[in-house]
C-alpha cells in the first residue's frame, strides 16, 4: 500500500470577476436580466466541471494553475508565498471546501482543518458546546470527544469561558478554542492557514509544539504561514506558491532561502498613512519603519562596515500606558542573530507614557552582522498586551572586500565581527631540539 496520503495533479482553480458598470450605466433591468443568465448557466452545467461561457463585462482569474504535488504519511509540508499567491485556495481545496477547476486530488485519511477564525462554530452556542459541534463535523463520535474533552480544555486555556456563548470570546480566544479541537481529535492530516497569527506569542509556540507532537505520532501537516521560523522549526519539506503557480519545492531551508532573496529583499522601508488600518491593537498603531545606513537614507545599500539605524513609529492611544519594545534580528536561514531592548533609555525609564506619536532609534554597529538578508520582528508590550509584527522589515547587507585578512571565500556564522586579535613571534619556537626530521621555513626561525 502507497504511502502517499495527498496527491494533487494539474490542479487548477478559476473564478469568474465580475466588473461592475459605472454610476448611471447599469439599470435595474440590466441587473435582473444579468442575474437571470448567470443562474440559467448554473443551473445548465449543475455538477460539471466545464466553465459558463464568459459574460462582457467578466474576466477570468486563475487563483491556481497546474499544481502537483505528494505527501507522504506524516509529512509536515509548509506552504509559503505572498499575500495572493494561492495559498489559502489550495487549502479550502484540499479541505473541500471548494471543488477544483482542473485536476485531481486524492486524499486518504480524516482531515481537520483550521484555516478562518472559528470555523465550525455556531456564534450562539457556548465553548463547551462547540467542542461537541466540531468535533462532529470533524467526524467524531461523541464517545471520542468525551474522552478528548479535558484536554482539549485544558490546552485552549478558557476554562472560565468554556461556559459563555462563543461570539462574546476575542479573536485569540477563538484561535485556542478552535486549535485545541482541531489538533486533539486526532486526525490523519491537519491543515493550518495563517490563523494562528492572531494568538499571543506563547500559546503560538504551544500551538507549534503540539502540531510536531502530532507529527512523531506519524499524521501528516500542512502548515500555511508568512512566519518563516514556524515554518523552519516545524516543516521538512516547503512548496512556494507565486501567482498560483509553484515556483519551487524542496529542502525547507533551501526554498525559505531563495523566497526571501527573490521576495522579500525590498522592505527596508514602511508606513501606513490611515491610521484607522496601520499594524497595531487598540492601544498602539504603527506609522513608520526603516532601516537604512547610518549617515545615509533609506533604500540606500548597507555595507558591511557601515553602522546602520533601525527606526519604527507608533502611536499610543492610552494615557500612563507602561510600553516597551523588543527587536528580534534573524538571518535568511532563520537563525536568531540577537534580540535587543532599550534598557537604558533615559527619558522614559520607569515612567508611564502618555498619549501620542513616539519615535524609537536603534543603532548596530558595523562590521557586526555578516553579509546576507536579514530579517525584524518588532513587539510592543503594552500593559501586558503585546503587539507582535513579523517581518516588519527585510535588509540585506552587501560584503566588502574591506577587513577580510587576505580570505576571499564566502564567510560562515551569523555574525562577522572585528576581534582584537594579537601576533608576535616566539624565540626557539620549537625548543633546544633543532635535531628536527623535516626542512623549517627560514621564515619561522
């Protein structure tokens, strides 16, 4: 028997755009007479695969096209690309939730899928009899999710809510509720969209550690994420979608590496003009992010041996907040190159902030970081709610042939520093015994 447990083939999804007609063209004659052809054509190819005959004012968009892939039994797949890649489509397919346009995917094994906040809960049941809804749509009998109940609470961490109607939990709370269910009824294949951005960082490390404890337990994963370290740390195997296309497969850190070389090398530089939709919660929202050398502007390039600066606005929109930053520095292979904080700001060390636009100023010295993309996450911890924006910067840094002590070759390590280093010559290097079996470069003597 095959231990294969996902194939797709040639898979191709197409959507049909719909191009309104300008204010005053379009009639409500022209609206029911469109209305009544589209639903004649639904109706004329009910349960086929063959495409209506296109309309003047639609246009066809293939979301995607020619996808083939494997996966193997217990496989831990991630699927990476940029905001319209393909992505979540390939997964609502793989969840069937939607049929494909072309091709064919064969599927063996239970599929528990989590890729919306809340999928499968009634806004009106409570969290207890959620688990039991959702459970039931995941296939389960209620013999087994009896016996998954506690830990399923216990790992979702809302036992004081588990009684409260599920539209009155946060959008993190959701995510615990909705993960724990999904993860503990033991499916065959779970598949995760990017959800799980919207929890906080510690139970997104727990959410990480479960789906690799389900992997040893030899199910499969399919993990969706723009976080290139949860990808790292948790995938072996990595399809890069573009234009719903795969440009590449393979070897996780070979195809993050190339992703980001080709994907994300521009981002040295951000802002958000409508407050109303910048990065942020209720109590902060970014403005401004860049990076650029020291002395210079940004999108200029940062050699090696120049010290740069790291900048990052953001609004406060709470009085006598207590606020403090962290910065986390990764290389293009995911290695974390340091993590810094302004322990020694001087202005408001120990006080409370009030409302307003803030600027904050970190400067790293050159000849530190070696030459290479690399990659800012920024959080911002306010009164204990914290902010967390992956990515928020992209930068590369250009060798020099400055300060490489006559080595041409590329340089290993996440850091390249300049050490203090000492030379000096040592008299009778090789003691009294000059009886040696071998020719001394004059030089050494």
């Amino acid at each position: 028997m095959s231990d294969t447990i996902i194939k797709v083939e040639n898979v191709g999804k197409k959507y049909l755009l719909r191009h309104q007609q300008l204010a005053g063209q379009a009639t409500l004659k022209d609206y029911l007479v469109d209305s009544a052809k589209a639903l004649e054509q639904r109706i004329r190819h009910f349960g086929q695969r063959t495409t209506p005959k296109l309309q003047s004012n639609q246009e066809e968009f293939w979301a995607l096209k020619d996808v083939s892939f494997e996966v193997k039994q217990g496989d831990r797949l991630g699927v990476i690309g940029r905001n319209g890649a393909g992505k979540s489509t390939l997964l609502k397919i793989l969840s069937q939730i939607t049929e494909p346009t072309t091709g064919e995917i064969h599927i063996q094994g239970r599929i528990a899928s989590l890729l919306e906040v809340g999928t499968g809960f009634h806004p009106d049941l409570t969290g207890r009899e959620n688990i039991f809804l959702n459970g039931s749509i995941l296939g389960m009998s209620k013999t087994e999710i009896k016996r998954k109940f506690d830990e399923i609470v216990a790992f979702s961490e809302i036992e004081k809510f588990l009684d409260t109607p599920v539209k009155r939990y946060s959008s993190g709370m959701y995510v615990r509720l909705a993960f724990s269910v999904a993860a503990h009824l033991e499916p065959e294949i779970l598949i995760v969209d990017e959800v799980l951005a919207v929890g906080d960082v510690a139970f997104q490390k727990k959410c990480l550690g479960k789906m690799d404890n389900v992997a040893k337990e030899g199910r499969t994963i399919l993990l969706v994420s723009h976080n290139m370290l949860s990808v790292q740390d948790l995938c072996g195997k990595v399809i890069w979608l573009n234009a719903g296309q795969v440009v590449q497969a393979g070897n996780t850190s070979e195809v993050i590496s190339r992703y980001l070389q080709t994907s994300l090398s521009t981002l040295v530089s951000k802002s958000w003009t409508d407050i109303k939709t910048a990065p942020g919660n209720e109590l902060i929202r970014l403005r401004k992010a860049c990076v650029y050398p020291k002395n210079g502007i940004p999108n200029q390039p940062i050699i090696i041996t120049q010290p740069l600066v790291i900048e990052f606005e953001f609004f406060n929109f709470s009085s006598e907040a207590n606020i403090t930053v962290n910065l986390q520095l990764y290389n293009e292979y995911g290695i974390l190159v340091f993590e810094t904080a302004p322990v020694n700001e001087p202005i408001w060390l120990g006080r409370s902030f009030p409302i307003g636009l803030f600027k904050y100023t970190c400067h790293i010295p050159g000849n530190l970081l070696n030459n290479g993309l690399h990659r800012i996450i920024l959080s911002i911890n306010n009164d204990n709610i914290v902010f967390k924006e992956e990515d928020i910067l992209v930068f590369e840094i250009i060798d020099s042939m400055e300060n490489r002590a006559g080595w041409h070759g590329s340089w290993e390590g996440a850091v390249r520093p300049i050490l203090l280093w000492e030379t000096e010559k040592l008299d009778e290097p090789f003691g009294n015994n000059l009886d040696l079996k071998f020719n001394i470069p004059q030089s050494y003597l």
